[in-house]
C-alpha cells in the first residue's frame, strides 16, 4: 500500500521559517519516502505504507518538541495511477 502525507505546522511566521518548520523539513527530507514537497504554506510526501507512518510519527513527535502548537496532517492511500 501507498500513502500521501500532507502536513502543516503552526504557528506560522511569514519572516523566517520556526524551528518546527526546519525540523518538519528535515523529517521527510530525510525519511525513505518516494516524494516530497515542502512549500510555504503545506507540504506532502509520499511512499510505501510503512515508511509514510514512521515519518508522521517522527514528525509530530520531532516538530512539537521544536515548538509547534498545532500540526494539521491528512492520510490517503493512493494508487499507482494517482502518482
């Protein structure tokens, strides 16, 4: 199965990215997952099942403890036509 993660931290500041941000970054730059896009204002990444879980669980655990007061996330599970 395949997963797509598309996640947001807050607070948001539009001057410099937060610390939560950065590590949010970090997580999926850095998990073994097929797709990543980090944005401004959301991101997504996608890949196997398993690797898509351990890096939700990374990030939240990982960008609370940097100081994000809120983490918006959705899971889908996608097809290979829907890459």
């Amino acid at each position: 199965m395949r997963l797509r993660v598309e996640f947001t931290t807050e607070p948001f500041d539009l001057d410099e990215a937060p610390a939560h941000a950065l590590v949010a970054r970090e997580v999926v730059e850095g998990a073994d997952l097929d797709a990543v896009d980090v944005g401004p204002f959301g991101n997504t990444a996608e890949g196997r099942a398993d690797a898509v879980l351990a890096a939700v669980d990374a990030l939240l655990r990982r960008t609370l403890e940097a100081g994000a007061t809120r983490v918006s996330l959705q899971v889908n599970v996608v097809g290979e036509g829907d890459r």
